[in-house]
C-alpha cells in the first residue's frame, strides 16, 4: 500500500556496507507491519497522496526546511488540505510553497544547539524515535551522505513522506520500526542519534548498549534527554507522572548521564549542551492543538511541573564508541 517507502533506492544505498544484509531483510519485515497496520493509516496515506504535484525551485534544509517553487491558489488550498489531513505536527517548522506549518515543537532551536558540534559530512546516520523525520532532511542539509530514521509511529512516517513527495531523490528514509526491532549488532552507522527518547525507556543503560550495537568503531553517539540537577549520582525517578507523561522513568544529572554513556562502554563523552524548554519553543498551535509545555507547568512557578518537579531541561552529549 504504501509503496512510497522506497526500499530499493534503500538496499542500493547500503550495498557494500555493513547494513547490506539487513537491508535486503526489510521488505519482509516492512510487510509483516503493514499487515497489521492501523486505524488512520488509510486516511492518512491518502491526504500524502492528495498532495499536489509541484516542482521544487528552491530548496533550504542547512538552515531551515523550506521548499519553494510554482504554486497557484488552487494548488496552495489543496497543499493546506492535504497537510492539515496530518494534524498533529509535533516537529517543525515546515514552511513548503507557502504554507507554513508551525509545529508544536520549534525543533530548529534545537538543532541550532546540537548542530554546530557535529561533523556530519559524507556520514551515514541513524534517528532513533525520529517523529516526522524533521532531523533527517536537517542532517542531510548538515552534509551527511544517508539518513535513516526509526520510528513505530504511522502518523510520523506519513508526514515525513509527504516531504519525502517532493524530495524524493534524496536519500532519507523513514522506517516505521522501533530501536528494538533492528537486529542486534548492525555495526554500520558512523553517528546515531537518540533525542528524546532515554526519559521513556525503563532501562537507560539497555538503551544506551542497544545504540552502541547499531554504531561502527569510532561513531558518534549524539544524546539529547531531559536532566536535573545534581551530582553523579543524582537521579530524578518520577513518582507517577512528569509534566503529565506517565511514560518518563529516569532524569539523571548530567555527571550521571555521562557516568552511565561510560559504563555503557563509550569513550570521549563530552555535555555540548544545557537549555531549559521554554513555552516559546514547545507550545500548542494550530497544527497541534492538544495540550502541550505551558499546560504542564506550575502556573505560578514555571521552574517547576505541575507535580512540583523541577521544569523540563535538555541536555544534548555527544560520545564515541571505541
């Protein structure tokens, strides 16, 4: 059904490299997945395939995602309807041919944060848990020479392939796949990134390990999570919820997070980064209507969640494997 997944361009792309045998594994294991599917995902697939056909004139993804070329009303209102078939969009902004689509996340703030510390030339790079695939397109604008992003989610891989529509030469791929559904020991990747994604696994340090596996020698992790405060064995462990997710089981401080990259195994390990998320940069809007960082704060001390925790704080750490 969803033939615009691309596998062939894929395969072709890892041929020689350590992923060749894995690649020649997805299509079967793609199916097995498309077999079970999902409620929306007709839905959603055909508001992909409703977009219109235009041609892209100009392109931006080094300093921000924005395509542009010929575009009649007609053709813009049919775009609009088309995207906004996708609400929500959590990772942005996407601004094609003249709709801008203001997501929920300002996810170029972030990537202005970890981008000047990486050195993606030529690389071949994996997104673990990338959403809508918004990194990949600015990690190919980065330099990096292939893109591959994970992530189970079926909403996601249709907004990414509606991207994907009018850049389908570049070789970005979105895989509708969890970490854990990789085989183990991939050793192909020369950078791995997992951005927001520790907080919610029950065992940091399994994950930790599990992202190693899919690095050659000498890869770069790059690590963006939240953290607290504190010292190398500060841990913040969430009675119940953090900022009303239920599905967040450890924040370390940043002494520990590195502590537990080098118990994992990794070398080199550096914190490039610390911001507190703002409610400018993750917000509701009309893309992502649903509750969002300004409903999860204490209203009368933004420093702390409403369950009294301290506010969401991000730290990105980058690590090499040995």
């Amino acid at each position: 059904m969803i033939a615009a997944l691309d596998l062939d361009a894929l395969q072709q792309t890892l041929v020689g490299s350590p992923l060749q045998d894995w690649a020649a594994d997805l299509p079967a294991q793609i199916d097995a997945k498309l077999a079970v599917g999902h409620g929306d995902l007709q839905r959603w697939y055909a508001a992909v395939q409703n977009l219109p056909a235009l041609p892209v004139e100009r392109q931006e993804l080094r300093d921000q995602l924005l395509l542009d070329g010929p575009c009649d009303a007609a053709s813009r209102a049919q775009l609009l309807g088309a995207l906004q078939g996708l609400i929500p969009w959590r990772k942005g902004p996407f601004d094609l041919f003249g709709v801008h689509i203001d997501t929920e996340w300002r996810s170029d703030w972030k990537w202005s944060r970890v981008a000047p510390h990486l050195d993606l030339k030529n690389k071949r790079v994996l997104d673990v848990g990338c959403g809508n695939g918004y990194y990949l397109w600015r990690m190919l604008g980065a330099g990096a020479g292939s893109v591959v992003g994970v992530d189970p989610n079926w909403l996601f891989l249709n907004q990414f392939l509606a991207v994907k529509r009018y850049l389908p030469d570049l070789p970005a791929w979105h895989l509708p796949l969890a970490l854990e559904e990789l085989p183990g020991k991939l050793e192909g990747f020369d950078t791995v990134f997992s951005m927001g994604v520790l907080y919610h696994r029950r065992s940091p340090i399994d994950h930790l390990l599990e992202l190693k596996d899919c690095l050659r020698k000498g890869g770069e992790l790059v690590l963006e999570t939240l953290v607290v405060e504190g010292d190398v064995q500060q841990v913040l462990v969430p009675e119940d919820r953090y900022a009303m997710m239920r599905n967040v089981w450890f924040l370390p401080s940043v002494p520990a997070l590195e502590l537990w990259l080098r118990r994992a195994g990794f070398v080199d390990v550096q914190c490039v980064d610390v911001s507190v998320t703002s409610t400018e940069e993750q917000r509701a809007t009309d893309w992502m209507r649903f509750q969002s960082l300004p409903d999860f704060l204490d209203p009368a001390d933004h420093s702390r969640t409403l369950e009294g925790l301290p506010a969401p704080t991000r730290a990105v750490l980058v690590a090499r494997k040995p």
